[in-house]
C-alpha cells in the first residue's frame, strides 16, 4: 500500500519534522545578534568603569589640592564648605573638626547617584592620612 491509497494521508500537507529547525539565513542572524548584544555589554560596562574611574579622579584631585590650600594657610584654618560641578559630576565638600576631616563626595549630576565619597584627616602638618587599606584591620600584633 502506497501513500496515496491510505485513507488518512493528504497531498495537500507536508510532512511536519519534529524539533526545531533553523534555516541558515536564521542561524547568522542569530549570530550576528549575539555578537552585537556582547559587544554592546562590553561598550557599557567600560563606560560605567570610566565613568567611576574620571569621578575618583575628580575626588583624589580635590583632596591633594585641599591638602595643598591647608599647608598654605598659616592660621590652618578649615576650608569652606562648597558645592561645585565639573561636567557630569557635582562635587560636594565639607570640612570640620580638629584635626581638620575633610569629606568629598562626588555625585552624578543628573541622576544624583553617589560614586565616590572620601573622608580625609590632616595631620597638623597638613598632610593627609593614607587611605585605609580595605581588608586589613590592624590587630595590635
């Protein structure tokens, strides 16, 4: 008994394949879109990244030059609170207490996202104390 004589069986419909099946115009699209889709993840994480890192910058750059303005005051006298913006970022500083702690904080203009904050106390030499090392408590050894 061929096909045709079976009392089921119509012409008019193709055979179905079970599964999926890709034609290869699908698969190099598929692909393409792949390779864009990483692409773009590795663009916005590096812009993120530089974003962070130009914002440290900004903030580290301050304090050297807060430092700086400290040491050349003879009366060592606290520096004024202020608000400033450079670009994409606004930077707010605050000074106070004795020894002199100076606090930056580096917020994203338009989102108002905080990136960076710093927290610095000079000594009565006006330089700064290190940063502390994340990680490393000191434990009286």
């Amino acid at each position: 008994m061929t096909d045709s004589e079976r009392p089921d069986f119509d012409a008019a419909e193709p055979t179905r394949k079970r599964g999926i099946h890709l034609t290869r115009k699908q698969l190099v699209l598929g692909g393409i879109l792949i390779v864009l889709l990483a692409l773009g993840a590795g663009v916005g994480t590096y812009q993120v990244m530089k974003f962070k890192a130009k914002a440290e910058g900004l903030a580290t750059g301050y304090v050297e030059a807060a430092v700086t303005a400290y040491q050349m005051d003879r009366y060592a006298r606290p520096l004024p609170d202020r608000i400033f913006e450079s670009g994409h970022y606004r930077v707010e500083t605050r000074t106070h207490g004795t020894p002199p702690r100076l606090h930056v904080s580096v917020r994203d203009r338009y989102l108002n996202i905080t990136h960076v904050e710093l927290e610095r106390i000079f000594d009565v030499s006006g330089r700064p104390s290190p940063p502390p090392n994340e990680g490393q408590e000191n434990t009286g050894r």
